[in-house]
C-alpha cells in the first residue's frame, strides 16, 4: 500500500524513468543469475519484477482514465 501511495504522487515522467531504471536492474540481475554469481541478491529478482509490473499498472491506470498523453 505504501508503495502504491508513492507511485500515485509521482509525474508521468518519472515513472516512465523509474520503469527504465527498473527494468535495468532486472536484467542485470538476470544476467548474473545466469552467469551464477547472484548469491546474495537471488531472491531480489522477485522483488523487481513485482516493482515492474506496479510502475506498468499505474501507467496503464493512467492511461485509462486519460491522465496520460503520449
């Protein structure tokens, strides 16, 4: 809940920036994960990947009630 209050203040920009960020992160951590390397951040991809999808539906949100114009 605390994380989706967070994400209702931000602008349209800065989710679109923290959505880049994220999805960096995850594919480095995909990467280490395949290397083998991930040990202590093996369950962070999880994580991640659930801060993705919050940030792609508040944007879709946005969308639908026309707050958003691209």
């Amino acid at each position: 809940m605390k994380q989706l209050k967070k994400l209702h203040e931000k602008s349209d920009k800065e989710l679109d920036d923290q959505l880049t960020d994220m999805r960096k992160e995850l594919s480095r951590l995909r990467i280490l994960s395949a290397r083998g390397t991930l040990a202590k951040e093996s369950g962070k991809i999880k994580g991640v990947r659930r801060n993705v999808a919050r940030v792609m539906t508040e944007i879709r949100r946005r969308e639908i009630e026309g707050g958003r114009s691209d």
